[in-house]
C-alpha cells in the first residue's frame, strides 16, 4: 500500500498578514477539514513539521537577505516585505516550519519511511527567489528542500513540476544555472509575476497559457511536452510546487481546471517516478484561494498520491 506522509504544524496557522486577505489561515484548516470528513483519513501518516535551520535555509537564499529576514520579523504588528507580503510576529516560526516539513518530507521519501509526501503549508514559497521575497512568499521551501536533497542524498537529477497558476519565478531565479534542476512549469501568461516567457535553458520548461486554458491543454502539455524531457532527465526525486489556483473558481486568476486535473496531473507524476524506478514524490501547498475548491483540489491531489491504482 503507498504509504503517504501529511505534514503540517500549527503555526502556521499563526501567520496573518492582515483580516481580508486571500493568503488566510483558513485555506490549511479548510484542507485539513476536507482530508479528516474523507475515507483517507485514516490512511495518511501524519506528522509535525520541525523547524528548518538557518543553515537549510541558506542553501538556496543568500545570507544577505536570510539575516535580513531573520531582523525584520517584528515581536508586534506587522512589516512589510513587498507589495503583496507582510509578516507578523508568528509569521518566521510558520515560514521555517513550512520550510521544515518540505525538508522532513525529503529525509521520510529517502529514508523510504513513506513512498510520498504532502506538505500542508503556509505560506507559500515559489515566488521568493535567492535574495528577495514576492507574492505572500519569503522562503522558497520548494527550493530549500531541493537543494537540500541534491546535498544531503548526493542527488544529481532533481526535478519540480510547478502547476500553480503564477510562474515560479523564484524556483527559476534560485536554479536557473544549476545543471542538476529541472523545472516544469505550468502558468497563466501574461499575468503575475510577468516572467517565465524570456527563459532560454531546456531544463527550465517554462508553458505560459492564455487566460481560460482549461484542463485539455494542460493534459496536452505534460503529455508532450514535460513527458519526454522528464523521462530523459530521470528524476531522482521530484518536487511539486502545488498550487490550486488556477482552478475555474479561484477568485485570483483565470484559468479553468477542475479537481480532476489536479488529480490527472498526481497520477501523471507518479508514473514519471515509477519509469524512474521509485516512489519518490514530495508535493508542497502553493497557492489556491476558493476555499471549496482548495479543499476539494488538494484531496483530489492527495487521494492520487496514496493510490495504489496508477
Ligand atoms: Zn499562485
């Protein structure tokens, strides 16, 4: 039976940038909600993210900006970042625990403790790059956890299949020059961050869509296009940024998938791993803002990664 971990801590449900915004904790308890009301329940092992070090964390962000973040996280009220992202005083415990389960996730799949791994998370990562946050992100855990892998596992090959609607900007920013990265990633385009059509590396595959794509052109995609670059990288391990807000409800963006893509797109990764001869699947929360259809996204997502039907 796959065996599946669910990681999370409570923190970061600490983590508020203000009263309105989409970026809330109640986008983890609606997942959590959603998991705990289904039959997988009890078929998940669950555990407690630890707190990522400094020194995981400077494995991909530069110890400028790291110290930077580290001093500016206020005891009270809220600091700025960036136009889109603020932290309060709980907010650098949520990040580093968020940060922590994507390492866990990768020493329990390496370890082979568990065949895959979802981080249930906040906030998201993919957006901040080596020096800089962006878009409710301030630590890329993606990336962290990569980078992680390739030096404590000695992995050569990793790669991240990155399906939220805006472009991981930051993944790219922090592993365009590194040989040893693949990146895959789907978004809509033109729209935030406004990158991710200038990149020239083949193993920085970058698809923007127009607005309305729905879940037949992404299919085609993976299909054609990530298929056979993934098959002929060999993944050691792949990551997935999973963002559910390019879902036909989000109120963030405009593109027009449905659980069952999300669901798709799980099972396509998994038979990506299974060529590669492995199980080794680690999916972290990215965005995805329609709370029903978060919850119903990410079970979708998490239901395929502990199927034994692939
Ligand atoms: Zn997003």
């Amino acid at each position: 039976m796959t065996k599946t971990a669910f990681i999370s801590h409570p923190d970061t449900l600490l983590h508020v940038m203000d009263g309105s915004h989409p970026e809330s904790p109640a986008r983890i308890t609606a997942i959590k909600n959603a998991v705990s009301n289904s039959t997988l329940k009890n078929k998940l092992a669950y555990y407690e993210a630890p707190k990522a070090t400094k020194k995981q964390i400077l494995l991909a962000h530069s110890q400028q900006y790291v110290d930077y973040i580290y001093g500016i996280a206020p005891k009270a009220g809220l600091v700025r970042l960036d136009a889109d992202t603020a932290m309060g005083p709980m907010s650098l415990s949520a990040v580093l625990h968020a940060t922590g389960a994507v390492i866990q996730a990768t020493d329990l799949v390496m370890s082979k403790e568990a065949d895959n791994a979802f981080c249930c998370i906040r906030p998201p990562g993919h957006h901040a790059g080596l020096a800089n946050s962006a878009g409710f992100c301030v630590f890329n855990h993606v990336a962290i956890g990569a980078a992680y892998a390739m030096k404590q596992y000695n992995l050569k090959r990793v790669a991240i299949i990155d399906f939220d609607v805006h472009h991981g900007d930051g993944t790219e920013d922090i592993f365009k020059d590194n040989p040893n990265v693949m990146l895959c990633s789907t978004f809509q385009h033109p729209y935030y961050p406004h990158r991710g059509v200038e990149s020239a590396s083949d193993r920085m595959l970058n698809m923007p869509l127009k607005a309305k794509s729905d879940g037949a052109t992404i299919r085609a995609i993976f299909e054609k296009k990530f298929k056979p670059a993934l098959v002929s990288f060999k993944p050691d391990v792949i990551y997935i940024s999973a963002g559910f807000d390019a879902h036909m409800n989000d109120p963030l963006a405009d593109l027009a998938l449905t659980k069952e893509d999300y669901a798709w797109m799980t099972t396509f990764t998994k038979q990506i791993v299974k060529k590669c001869k492995h199980t080794r699947i680690i999916s972290s929360l990215e965005g995805g803002y329609h709370l029903p259809s978060l919850a119903e996204s990410a079970l979708a997502h998490i239901q395929q990664l502990n199927s034994n039907n692939d």
